[in-house]
C-alpha cells in the first residue's frame, strides 16, 4: 500500500546533557553562536484548529498507481457514481506547518 | 434551509469566504453551515477539508460519502467539488490535480475549487506544478481582475515564479478588494522578501494579524514576520516571535528560524527537543514528503546532531525516490559536515547539486536555506569572494541585507545592536 511504513534509522543517539553539550560547541564554533539550552521553549498555539491547515503530504509508491486506476474515470465518476473508497489516504510529512499548505490552498 | 447571519448574509457564504480568506472564523462558520444546513453535501465536504486531517480513515469516510451523496442531488458542480475534496482530504495529490483540471474546464474559475489548488505543488512534480501555474493564470483571467479570490492566488503564483514585483503588485491590488485575504497577505510576505522590505512588512503582518489573531495563518506569518527581522538585523524579534508565535508541533519553521540566526553567528531562539524530531522522523510517514524531512533535518542540524544527520543521509540515499537520493542526501550531509566543522566537505556537496536543490520541495523562500549554508560554508571555507558572488542577487537588489552581511562576514560578531 502507498504508504511509509519503514522505520527510521535517526533514533537510537543518545540526547544526555553532555552530548548535547559537545554538539552544541561544536556548531559555535563553526557558526560563531552561543547556544541555548535545548528545549529552552516551547510557544503556545494561536488559535484553534491551526494545527490542521498546514500539513502537506504526497503520493507514495504503489499508491500512486492504484489511485490512478481507482480514480482514472475522473469527473465520470465524481458525477454519476460513488466514490473512490478503497483509495487509500497517504501519510504525510510533520514538521509543521510549511508554505506549499498554505499557499494556494487553504488547507 | 441555510441560516442567517443578523445581517442577512447567508452563513454559508459567510463560511466559503471564511474559508477563501483563511480567517479565524472559517471552522465556527463552517460547523455552523453544517449543522444549520445538514443536507448541504458542499458544506460537510469543505468542514472536511479544514479539519479532515485529525479525523480517522474511518469518519473521514462516512463524512464524505455522506457529501457526496446529497451533492449529487444538488447538482453536478457539486458532486465533483466533493469528489476533489475526497481526493485532497486522501491526500492523493496527483489524482486531485487531475480531477481539477476536468472540474475547471467546465465550472470555470469556481472559487470553491481553489481551495483545493496547493494540490499541484503539493505532488512533487514539476510538471504538475508547472500545470497548477497556468491553469491559475487562466482561471484567474476568467474570474478577471474583481475576483480577489483568484488575484490572491495569482500573487501566489507569481512570487512563486519569483516575479516578486508583479505578485506585490497583485497581492495589493487583491487586499484592495478584500483586506482579510490571507492568501494575500502571504504572497506580499513572500514577494517582500524578495524585495527586502524588512519593518515596512513586519508592520504590516502585525497589523494585519491584529485584526484577526486566530487567522488560519497566524503562526506562519509571524514565522514570515521573524525572517523579515532577521533580513533587516533585528535578531531579538525573531526570536521573541519563534518563541512565542510558534507551536511545539512546528518543528521546521523554529529550525529555519534558528539555523538563519546560527548561520548569522546569532543566538538562536528555544529550541526543539532533539527527541522530538527522532521521534517526528521514526514516525509513521515521517520521511514520506522530501521538504518535510529535510526540515527536520534542519532541526537536527540546530542541535549539532552529527550522528543523527549522517544516519539521515544514509537512508535517503539509499531511498528509491531519485529526489531522496540525490537532493536531500547531499544536502542532509553537507549539514552533518557543518555540524562536524568541516565546511570545505559541505562547500563540495552543496556546490555539486545546482539547480537540483529545487526538488528539494517546499517555495522559494523556505528554498533559500540552503543558499545560506552554502554562503557560510563558503566564507568559513576561505573562499569569501565566491559566497559574495552567490548572494550578489540578493545584496544588490533586497533593501534590507543584513542578513546576507552577516553571512559574509568572516567572523560573524556575536551580536549586532538594534
């Protein structure tokens, strides 16, 4: 099914104060700064069900195939038969909010 | 039967304009449509797709078929805006796009259908985006230049295009018409970055935010508002905006705010907990979208995380998908090299993908990151003169550079006063 089921190999490195510390020296001194404590804040949302708007995702492997077939009668189907329902949704990426949501569609 | 307003306005149209303009109002109006209007198929289509997203597989379908079938009894406009509302909430971005086209050919310029647009960047595909561009231009010439609706998306469109003074233009001419247009308020944000607009667009974003502080895209203009902070130098703001304006869940925007400041040689704002983006990243669909990973590659690369970013690296070359594998692999590993000091490796990497980096995703501006790192790269490799050729665009035609200064100083101070 078109959707990432893989884990990831980022996990497993250690986050202990110490190493954070090292890395953190480490990027000062690459990128001229002083760095803040990790995690140091945490801002609350604005408003109500932004969380929502601004997730973006896209057709993955075989999904994108079976959408294809599933669907490919286009605006036949959307007019005089049911929808599409063995279409699968697709995962999407979360890192927040990014521009491509938010900008020509609203969502 | 629709409800009223007190002033008459039908609430239905109160909520498609809600929806157009991306007020805060949208979701009240929308559940107040709906439940005022429950045979109305367009009504619960469109409350799916603003909140779709948090509801399961399961309830997303019931809703929609639930749309559909009382759109089919309105009419046949309606059965296909549901039917691409279907394919959106389904994320099957491709398959919208397609459906759209059809759609437009034959309800010309239908503004509910815009909302839907975002579906031909939204596939990754150049060729897809390239057709969501003109099919916005000609449907924004149908609508002609009264409809504030398709001028917004027309600004988007141009900015996009990086035509910022024709999309400043449109994004004006569009707030005109209808001053709460959130979609043009974003497209001056992206066209005034270009132009270099610096506090002259920070009031503005203010301002119009004041008016309406749960609008849709309150967060991710202010994230507009900081990187104009950090263009014209004022480093505190940006900061005081990442870490109040922004959510815990809005990991890439605090990353590209906070790489720009380390980059600068500035303190970074609060940062997220590195956990966190393992975790973001180990998740279902994690690294299922290349902009996306590539912002949380970004985050790791706040936290210095070497090891992390090489892992990352590793597995998006090995990844089938040719954008993994030969955009976001180099690039996630010039940003493991910066980490480690080793500009020099990262000035090769980043130097070698071109004009590739655009399929890293995202706009422009979210884009031009990886620009900066390579101009600072560049100056820490000891080659000043080519960063300066690199960023020659931006010092000669932005007003506001002092960001791109500070990225060409060889020893960046440690902070500049305001």
């Amino acid at each position: 099914m078109g959707v990432e089921t893989r884990g990831t190999g980022g996990t497993g490195t250690g986050g202990s104060a110490g190493r954070v510390g090292v890395r953190a020296a480490v990027l000062g001194a690459v990128a001229g700064a002083a760095l803040l404590p990790a995690g140091a804040a945490h801002a609350g949302i604005i408003g109500i069900g932004n969380a929502v708007f601004g997730n973006t995702c896209v057709n993955q492997g075989s999904a994108r195939a079976e959408g294809a077939t599933v669907a490919g009668s286009g605006l036949g189907s959307a007019n005089q038969a049911g929808l599409p329902l063995d279409l699968p949704r697709n995962h999407c990426g979360n890192s927040g909010i990014v521009c491509t949501a938010l900008f020509m569609s609203s969502v | 039967m629709t409800g009223l307003t007190t002033a008459g306005t039908p609430v239905g149209e109160r909520a498609v304009t809600g929806l157009l303009s991306l007020s805060g109002r949208a979701l009240p109006l929308l559940r107040q449509w709906v439940g005022s209007d429950p045979g109305c198929g367009v009504a619960r289509a469109l409350l799916a797709l603003a909140t779709g997203d948090r509801w399961d597989d399961t309830v997303l379908k019931e809703q929609l078929v639930i749309a559909h079938r009382d759109a089919l009894a309105a009419g046949e406009r309606e059965a296909s805006l549901v039917y691409g509302v279907f394919l959106h909430t389904h994320r099957q971005y491709r398959l919208t796009a397609d459906h759209l086209m059809g759609h437009f050919d034959r309800w010309p310029a239908d503004e509910q259908a815009g909302l839907m647009l975002g579906a031909f960047s939204e596939c990754g595909d150049a060729a897809y985006r390239a057709h969501g561009e003109a099919l916005t231009e000609r449907q924004a010439a149908l609508a002609g230049p009264e409809s504030w609706p398709w001028t917004s998306w027309l600004a988007v469109t141009r900015a996009e295009q990086g035509r910022a003074r024709e999309a400043h233009t449109l994004a004006g001419r569009a707030l005109a018409l209808y001053p709460r247009s959130g979609v043009a308020a974003h497209a001056l944000a992206h066209a005034e970055h270009e132009l270099g607009a610096g506090r002259d667009s920070i009031d503005f974003l203010d301002e119009w935010l004041r008016a309406d502080p749960r609008a849709v895209q309150s967060r991710h203009l202010n994230w507009h508002a900081a990187l104009h902070s950090i263009a014209c130098g004022d480093f505190p703001d940006a900061r005081r905006r990442a870490d109040t304006a922004l959510a815990r869940t809005d990991v890439g925007m605090r990353a590209a705010t906070n790489w720009r400041l380390l980059l600068a040689g500035q303190t970074p704002a609060g940062r997220s907990d590195p956990d966190h983006i393992r975790e973001l990243l180990a998740a279902p669909g994690g690294t299922a979208e290349i902009f996306h990973t590539f912002n949380l590659a970004l985050a790791l690369a706040v936290e210095a995380a070497t090891d992390d970013l090489r892992i990352l690296a590793r597995r998006a070359a090995a990844d089938e998908r040719p954008d993994y594998r030969d955009v976001l692999a180099p690039v996630v590993r010039a940003l493991a090299e910066i980490t480690a000091g080793r500009p020099r490796a990262a000035v090769e990497l980043l130097t070698g993908l071109g004009d590739k980096a655009e399929r890293i995703g995202g706009v422009r501006v979210e884009r031009e990151i990886i620009q900066d790192t390579l101009a600072r790269a560049l100056v820490d490799a000891g080659e000043p003169a080519r960063a300066a050729g690199l960023l020659h665009h931006r010092t000669t035609t932005r007003r506001h550079h002092a960001y791109e200064d500070l990225l060409l100083s060889p020893r960046p101070p440690a902070d500049i006063p305001v």
